[in-house]
C-alpha cells in the first residue's frame, strides 16, 4: 500500500496567532512553517517535533469564522508517559477539561480530553 503514516491534522482556527501559542506553550509543539496559500483570505502553518519525522498539524485561518466547537476533526491525540504528571502540567495553563476523569481501556491505556483554544478536544493518550 501506499500509505505509510498519518502526515498531519489540519484544524480551521480563529486565530493562527493564538493558536500558534497555544499548541507551543501548553503541549511543547514547535512552529515548523508559516506559508502563504493561494486564496489570500487563508493563513496556515505547520506545527510539530523538530527532532522527529512525525505527525504534523496544520492550522488554518481563515475558512469559517464561525467554527462550531465540535466538527470534521473530532479530536487530536498525544502520546505520554505519565498521564497524571501531564494532567498537573496542563492544569497550570488553566485549561478547562472535557472530563477531568482519566479513563482507562481494557488494555490498560488511559486518556483524558481538555479543550484548545477553539474548543477542540485533545486527548492525552498513556499506553
């Protein structure tokens, strides 16, 4: 098959800026690449791991300035060690969470959803 790896979620976003700090200072992201895009009215940019080949999210300004808080992109899941110790860290940034209540599959992994700045669930995901 062709396909080899998830390359990158793009999220419509209010505001690229806002956004950008957010994906940077609460979950670590690095800004890889603002760009311009044919259609004046859009604003994008890439964010993810500098050291790493792995998913990326693009952003994007400029689609619908009315985003309902649920959408096309239902979630974005982030790999940790400690789901507790990322719990703390995040609530330090006053993040409001979907369910502060950890859930955990039959497997043994556990997750947790909070809201970024649009009000996109992210999901902190503990195998």
């Amino acid at each position: 098959m062709g396909i080899s790896k998830l390359e990158h979620v793009g999220i419509q976003v209010k505001d690229l800026e806002a956004t950008i700090d957010f994906y940077t200072k609460v979950l670590g992201l690095e800004l890889l690449e603002k760009q311009g895009h044919p259609d004046p009215n859009l604003r994008i940019a890439f964010l993810g791991f500098k050291q790493s080949d792995e998913t990326l999210i693009e952003i994007i300004e400029g689609y619908n300035p009315n985003l309902p808080a649920e959408g096309k992109v239902h979630h974005i899941a982030f790999t940790v060690d400690n789901i507790e110790e990322e719990i703390a860290r995040v609530k330090e940034h006053n993040i409001v969470f979907v369910d502060e209540a950890v859930t955990t599959l039959p497997n043994g992994a556990k997750y947790v959803f909070f809201y970024g700045p649009d009000g996109e669930w992210i999901e902190l995901f503990e195998r």
